[in-house]
C-alpha cells in the first residue's frame, strides 16, 4: 500500500509536467484528475494502484507514487 500522504485539494505534477488533484477512489486506490475535469469521474486522466504504481487507461506506467511533486498550490473546490 502506498504510504504517501496527498493535502486535500492539493496540486501534484507528474515527470511530465501534467497537473493533478489526487483523491482517494472507493477501493482505496487513488485518482489523478486534471483539476479543469472537477468531479467527473470519466474524465480521470490516471489512477495510482493500492501499492503505489501509476496506470493511464488500465496500462501501468513507469510512474509511482514517489514521482508526484506538490507543487505547493492547492485548488479550492476540489475532491
């Protein structure tokens, strides 16, 4: 399980620039919605597995947990 702490409502970038709210799903996996997407579940852009590793449309990434960076902005009316 990933031990990460995510701020509610917080940003976090992946490596390639592209910026995220990260929410918790109901299986205690977590979501990465592009923060213009608000609380449209369809539209999530990644979802990040109980143990950490990163997918895109049901493919695993070479990303995990520890590459999202907090940019330090939060974005009020989030998840």
């Amino acid at each position: 399980m990933s031990k990460t702490q995510f701020r509610k409502d917080g940003l976090y970038s992946l490596p390639n620039g592209e910026e995220f709210i990260v929410f918790k799903g109901k299986d205690e996996s977590y979501n990465l919605c592009s923060p213009k997407e608000g609380e449209d579940e369809s539209l999530i852009d990644y979802r990040m597995s109980r143990d950490g590793r990163i997918y895109h449309q049901g493919t695993r990434t070479n990303w995990g947990s520890n590459d999202l960076v907090d940019t330090g902005r939060t974005v009020h009316g989030g998840r």
